[in-house]
C-alpha cells in the first residue's frame, strides 16, 4: 500500500522506515527535504506539501512536535484535510492535545475522512527496533481495517477507546513518568546525604518489595478492583513510615516536598478513620476529588492479568468475583 508520512524527525524517521521494511511505498514531506534523505534512497517519493500527500495516499501518518504544528498541517491552505477523500485515515503519532484531536475529528468527519489518534511510547530506540507501544482512539473500524500497518511500526498496538482516548492515555503515561522520576530524586538524595553510597543504595532498594514489582502492578489489588479491605500492609503502618522518612529529610537538611504532600494525603485519610484499611486507601482521597468511579470487575481483572502477567517476586492472586 503506498502510505503517506510527515514528519520524520528522531522517532518519525524509523518509524517510517519500518513502514518501508515492511514492503510500504511511502509518500514523504517534512518541513526539511534533508529529513527524507534515507526515506527517498530506499524509495519513497517526496511531495511539496501535505496536500499533495493527502491526494497520493489513502493512509497518512503525522509524527509532529505538538499540537500547532499538527493544526497547521492539517488545517493549512495546503494542509492534508484539503486533499483528503472520502474514506482517507490519518493516524497522528503525535504527543498531542485531546482537546485538539477532538476538535479536528469532527471537522475531519464533515469531510467523509478519519482522524484517530496513535501517540507511542518508547523513545527512539523503540522507535529504530519496532518495540514501541501505540495507543489507538478513534472508530475502532478504522483501527481494525488498519492494525496490520500499526503493527509494522510497534509491536503492541492497542486500540483504547474513542477519540482522544490515546492522547489522554499518552499524557498519563507521561505525567506519571515524570512524577516518579521527581520522587525517586527526592528520596535517594535522601538515602545518599544519609550515609548510603548511590549504587549500595540503588541495588538494594532495587531487591526490595518496590523493585521487584513493576510500577503499574501496584495498582492491581487495591485501586483497579477498588478493594482496600483486609490490608497487605496498614495505612497506620505506612503513616509511621513516612513519618519517620520526612522526619530524616529535616534532620539532614534535605527538601522532601514531595514526601512532605504524600504524608498530608495519608494523615487526611488517618482522619477519616481509615487506619486499619489498606495503605493505599489514601488513592480514595483524590478518586473523590476527581469525581470519578474506579471498580474494575475480577472477570476483566483477571483477563487482562492472563494477557500480560505481572512481572513481580510473587504472581498476583487473581481476583475474586464478586
């Protein structure tokens, strides 16, 4: 199928390769020429414009900085929408706004054509060997009609629900990427002005029970299923331990903001009279503030641990129906 491809910067470049391994004739464009130098050796055609893309191939993928240059892409007087057909798909690989993606969905529909939204995650090493993760929201159709070119870029492209569905995604994987990233600097400074040599400390804390299970699977017990009685661990005991962190913290003169906001959640939630329920009761405080419901029944629980089992010292015990 001759597919078409903007932006081929860092990850836009092998991922557009890839489509190329796989046996696609690509149609190219990128604001520089000199981007598309490996792309048009193996093949590939270059057009002036978006277009002109548009008009050469029923299938576009964009991998673009943000949001304004996806807007001007597809919005522009030479912008894809202007040389799309009826029945034409655009998957925007981008790290985008939902807000955004919505709005051109509908004007996209007004045209007959797609926009589905496909963010990845992987980094650029992801991107060269095929180990990336897409996250699809749009007509699950269309999704569907097309997985098999998804698949020639990742190798776990997952359709997660409807427009902007991905980019929200995206922004949570992001976000809580970075807010662990925050954490961990806060409190392994702590350990090391405390006296414990970095990779002494890293090694150990990587063997305890936090290292040993990957980070999402903290999730799987308590929050997903929304079950935070009988306890693993009590709350009453993890306020202790956090106490006792944040105590240290003031002693050696180090900043703990974050440990800091972590035991005001769990004092609040002491005050609710929930120190006998699980630790991670304290997750109940901000699904209030949110104003969201969080219950995930065992059956689908279950399925999807059987998918993709938790990588921990100790298989996850499968939840109990309900």
């Amino acid at each position: 199928m001759q597919l078409g491809f903007i932006g081929l910067g860092t990850m836009g470049a092998s991922m557009a390769a890839n489509l190329q391994k796989a046996g696609h004739k690509l149609v190219v464009n990128d604001v520089r020429k000199a981007a598309a130098e490996r792309h048009l050796a193996a093949g590939a055609v270059w057009a002036d414009t978006p277009k002109a893309v548009a008009q050469a191939a029923p299938v576009i993928f964009t991998s673009l900085p943000g949001p304004p240059e996806l807007e001007a892409v597809t919005l522009g007087p030479d912008g894809l929408l202007a040389g799309m057909s009826k029945g034409s798909a655009l998957f925007d690989l981008t790290t985008n706004s939902p807000t955004l993606i919505r709005r051109l969905h509908g004007v996209f529909a007004e045209k007959g054509a797609h926009i589905l939204d496909a963010p990845v995650s992987g980094g650029p090493r992801g991107a060269s060997t095929g180990k990336l993760a897409l996250w699809i929201g749009g007509e699950e159709a269309v999704f569907n009609q097309h997985k098999a070119l998804l698949d020639a870029i990742g190798d776990q492209a997952r359709y997660v629900g409807p427009i902007g569905a991905g980019s929200v995604t995206k922004l949570v994987h992001n976000c809580a990427g970075y807010m662990i990233q925050t954490a961990l600097a806060e409190v392994f400074t702590m350990g090391i002005k405390g006296g414990v040599e970095p990779l002494a400390l890293w090694e150990a804390v990587r063997q305890g029970a936090l290292g040993r299970r990957r980070t999402l699977d903290g999730l799987i017990d308590q929050f997903l299923p929304n079950k935070y009685d009988p306890p693993a661990f009590a709350l009453r005991l993890a306020h202790k331990d956090v106490s006792l962190a944040t105590a240290l913290g003031r002693e050696l003169g180090v900043p703990m903001r974050l440990a800091n906001l972590t035991l005001e959640e769990m004092t609040e939630a002491m005050g609710r009279g929930w120190s006998g329920r699980d630790s991670r009761s304290t997750m109940l405080l901000q699904v209030e503030r949110a104003g969201v419901e969080v219950a995930v029944g065992a059956n689908r629980l279950n399925d999807a641990l059987e998918r993709d089992p938790p990588l921990s010292a100790e298989p996850a015990k499968p939840a109990k129906p309900r």
